[in-house]
C-alpha cells in the first residue's frame, strides 16, 4: 500500500487514491464520510452527479447491484484476504456468518446479522472497487434520506401503494424519474419497501478496516486457493497447460454439450409461467434462424433455470455428464471467490462437442496429456496474483487466453474487441502484443455485433476510478477499450518468459513468446453516452453471442496446437 500512486491523467483520481490508502494503513475503522468530498471531486464518469443535491440514480443502481443485498443493513466493512486472516485479527470465524453475495459482483462475504459485514480481498484491486463503491452508495443514500422527510413521501412510504399513480407520486416526491424507481423497485425487488424506509430513517455512517495489506497477505490467500487443485490433481506439478481466464459457463457448455442435448426438456420446462420472457425470446431466436444461435440460446436458458434453484435434478446430471467429459470444478471456501476449473482434453467426447467446435482429427486429442485451467476471471491485480502463481506451479504452460468484459468507446454494446496495445494503469507500462486472434477467428460466430481488431486497451484501476478528463486523454491517443485484467495479467506474461520483475512506466514489447497470447474483450458498457451502464442496461441473451464467439474461437485455437502437437509425436 505504500507504493506510489500510479499517474492516471486526473490529479484528483491520484489523490483519491492517495488518500484511502493512507486512511486505510490505519489500525482503526475509518469514516466513509471522510472520503465523501475527495469521491465527489474526482468526478467520476460513473458519479457525474456527486456533488449535486439531486439524487444520481445510475450510480446508486450501479453500486446497490454490486454490493450484497444487507448493505441496507450495514455499519461496518471488514476487508480481510482469508478466512485465516479474519481470525487471527480478533473478528472470529466470519465463515459462520450468513454467507452474503452481490448480483453483479464476485466477491465472498459473510454478514453478522448485527451491522458487520465481512469481504474477502484477492488483491488491492479490490480495495480500489469497494472504497468509491460503498462512498458513492452512502453519498447517494443520504441525498435520498434528505427527500424523505417531506410528510407528503412519508405517507406514501407508509402506505406501500404499488399503484401506478402511487410509485409516479412518490418519484416526484424523491426528485427522481419514475423509471429509475422501477429500476431500483426491480433490483430490490421484496426488500423495496423496507429499504426506502430504512433510507427514511436515517443516514448511512458507515465504517471500513483493513485487516491486512502486504504482497505476502495477498500471495498467502492465492496459495490457499489453489493449494485445493494440487491435491487433488497432483500430475498438474508436471502436465502442460492452457490458461484461460473467463467464465463458468462458456467452456463446459460448449465441450459437454449438454443444453444440446437436452433440449426438449428445457423447452418444456420454458413452459413455466415464470419463464414467458424466455419462451419469447426462444420463438425469436427460432424465427431469425442464425447460425449458432440455437446452440447460445439453449446455454443461456439453461443457466437461467439453474439459478432459480428449482432445476436441482438437471443440475445434478450436469455434473456427472461434466465428470464423465474430465471436467473438475474448484472453490475455496477459506480464500477469495474465483472458481477453478481443470478440463483433460483427453477425456473430451467428440460426440458431445458443439458443432461448431468439431474441427477434423479430433480423434487425436485422446493422447493428449494436457489441461485447460479456466479461472472465473478475477478483478484487477488478482489476475497478476493468480497467473504468476499458477505459471510457477505447472508443467508448461502452453497458452494464455484472457477473454473479459469491457467499456468501449467507439463500438456498440455486443461488440468484440481485439487488443494489439495494452496500457496497464498499475504499472504504467504500455504492452505491444502478438494477439493470436483475428477478425476472421470470430466473424462467423456473430450476428448482432462487429469484430474489432487491432484495437488499443487500457486496463484501469478501478469502475469509478474514471472521469471525462481520463477517457478523453486515452481516446485521442487511440485507447477505445476499457477494461482491468488485460495489463496485470501481460506483467505476469512479462515474468513467465524474461528474468526479471516486470518494469515500470515503459514500453514493453512481448513479442517471440514461447506461448500462445490471446487477448478477447465484449463491449458489455459504452460509458461515453451519460448515465449509460449496466445499472441502466442488461446484455440479456444477446451479450452471450460475442461471449460464445469468443469462447469458440478459444477452444479452436486450443485444439488446432493439440492435434498438431499430436501430429508431431505421432510423425504423422
């Protein structure tokens, strides 16, 4: 923490930053509200409207989505790297608490039940995500408090009317747009009404620790999360490896094929009432007819179903038909929240595969020794953490793959981008790549949005950690892609192939790897139009298609070096 504060363009984000660090080395709780003026001043593109009386809807939206449901709750944050570290402070065994999550944001937390919740920190990252996103909820909180003391509003909280006339008059009476309420009432949902009475009530004071902060801490708790796949994978110590970054559900979709097979079922279980809004999107997708988009549809409604909890019999089929394929599934209950999962390509079924993944000579995948490690791309500086850690644990390692969301400047929502440039905020440094994928490798498996190649990126700091002044400077520079793992992770690439630590605030160029590198971004945000984010926007069913059409051409990219390695030993 006490490393100097990188150079963002923006000398009121640097002192932002600045000055919760500094906060933050202290051994006692400190005030939310001391960091209110310093957040407003930064004039984040995501809190345009910090300093204005007038309540910012899209940032409070924004951060209610990415902080757990109790936050309505809470009085003090603890931010700790492992269950161990939580115990050896004095707070006690937080894994007893009521486990907690967020919609939109991975991050293990535990709640108390008495105004104490606790978080799981992979890296500093984290801190530079939770500090502005806990400040701008409190700020936005408390302007709404301040509109709910008018008798006229507290009436209409007291009569929880949910008619049309009745949510319009209570909007009016908050100062705020009828539709940014029935967005908050959506995200709510039962915890609506209690919630606005709460916000009625009183203001939000809330206070922060930090247990623990030094490299060793963070190094410790990435340990304990992968300590869990060694032993249960012991060849993985000398076995090559693909590294993936992306997600849960791609992959082990489309190499067990599983939704494809099933698919009369989970159309009939779209039968549900409950589901109507899938059924329609269903005949949609039907009607158009384009390529893959069946495939992507039957992924996306099965996910849906498992997360309503009431599928547990297809879930439980899932899994087997995943152990069958050599898929295993990792999560550390005692460290951060970032699922493992470990895939044998010998064990693959080319029978099962999606369609679109059966490449000619399959077959000789069979004597492959080597594993895809996919981890649930992880926040910031976790990346660094995580790849580091893992490339020194492995065999070989065979490729990198980083597929992730990102903002973009100049496409739409949808789009694929394909970095050439990084710039890494944490380091400073500028990395020129050989990204493996091309338009070509794409442009078949997208029907609603564009393949940018050769773009440049800028892995940020932090979601809020951003204002006009930031994205202006990047974007006459080129910088179209926002998003941050892409620079911590090449700092890791950097490591894995040169003797020394990666440098600081230079040019780097990684060509000549010794490895595959590839680089795939979806546009999930275009944060240049005002109030325009995803506590404004869901990708819905349509963000899936360019997460798809990424993961195809991944897995492709895959095969293609394993056949042909195969080829090779075979001396075919």
């Amino acid at each position: 923490m006490d490393r100097e504060v990188p150079r963002t363009g923006s000398e009121e984000i640097e002192l932002y930053i600045r000055t919760y660090y500094s906060l933050l080395r202290s051994t006692a709780e400190i005030q939310i509200r001391t960091l209110e003026e310093v957040h407003a001043a930064m004039a984040s593109s995501l809190h345009a409207s910090a300093r204005s009386t007038e309540p910012d809807m899209p940032a409070f939206i924004y951060s209610t989505l990415r902080l757990p449901a109790c936050i309505a709750e809470v009085e003090r944050v603890i931010l700790g790297q492992s269950a161990e570290v939580f115990q050896r402070r004095g707070v006690g065994n937080v894994r007893a608490w009521r486990p907690v999550a967020a919609r939109a944001r991975r991050r293990r937390s535990y709640y108390d039940g008495a105004g104490t919740l606790a978080c799981y920190i992979a890296s500093r990252s984290d801190i530079d995500d939770i500090l502005p996103m806990l400040t701008a909820f409190q700020i936005e909180w408390n302007k709404l408090h301040t509109r709910t003391q008018g008798l006229q509003v507290r009436r209409l909280l007291e009569s929880r009317s949910e008619s049309e006339d009745a949510l319009a008059a209570l909007a009016v009476g908050v100062g705020i747009d009828p539709a940014d309420l029935g967005r908050l009432k959506q995200v709510w949902g039962e915890a609506f009404w209690p919630n606005l009475e709460a916000i009625s009530s009183g203001p939000k004071r809330m206070r922060v620790r930090l247990l623990a902060g030094s490299l060793t801490d963070y190094q410790r708790a990435t340990q304990q999360w992968w300590k869990e796949v060694e032993e249960a994978i012991p060849s993985i110590l000398q076995r090559p490896v693909y590294f993936v970054s992306s997600n849960t559900h791609s992959l082990v979709n489309l190499l067990t094929g599983f939704a494809l097979r099933r698919e009369s079922e989970l159309i009939g279980m779209l039968q549900d009432p409950g589901f109507s809004d899938l059924l329609v999107e269903w005949k949609e997708v039907e009607a158009r007819g384009a390529r893959g988009g069946r495939e992507n549809y039957l992924y996306y409604a099965l996910r849906r179903l498992l997360e309503t909890g009431g599928a547990r019999a297809l879930e439980a089929e899932r899994a087997r038909a995943e152990e069958e394929c050599g898929i295993r599934r990792f999560r550390s209950e005692q460290s951060f929240d970032v699922e493992i999962q470990v895939l044998e390509l010998a064990r693959l079924r080319p029978d099962w595969l999606d369609p679109r993944l059966r490449v000619p000579e399959l077959s000789r995948l069979q004597s492959s020794d080597a594993l895809i490690v996919n981890v649930d791309y992880p926040l910031g500086m976790a990346a660094f953490q995580i790849l580091s850690h893992l490339a020194a644990r492995v065999g070989e390692i065979r490729g990198v793959y980083i597929l992730g969301k990102a903002a973009t400047l100049n496409g739409v929502v949808g789009d694929v981008m394909l970095p050439a440039v990084v710039h890494d905020e944490h380091s400073q440094n500028t990395y020129l790549i050989e990204n493996c994928f091309s338009a070509s490798n794409l442009e078949e498996d997208l029907t609603y949005g564009s393949v940018l190649d050769n773009q440049k990126a800028v892995s940020v700091r932090g979601t809020f950690l951003q204002n006009v002044r930031f994205m202006d400077v990047f974007y006459r520079e080129g910088y179209t892609d926002i998003e941050m793992e892409a620079g911590p992770y090449l700092s890791a690439v950097y490591e894995m192939f040169r003797p020394k630590r990666h440098p600081e605030n230079e040019v780097v160029t990684l060509y000549g790897l010794p490895f595959e590198l590839g680089i795939l971004h979806y546009a999930s945000d275009k944060p240049i139009n005002k109030g325009r984010n995803l506590a404004s926007a869901s990708l819905s069913y349509h963000g899936l298609e360019p997460t798809y059409a990424a993961s195809l051409a991944i897995l492709r990219q895959v095969f293609r070096q394993e056949i042909e390695a195969a080829g090779l030993r075979s001396g075919a």
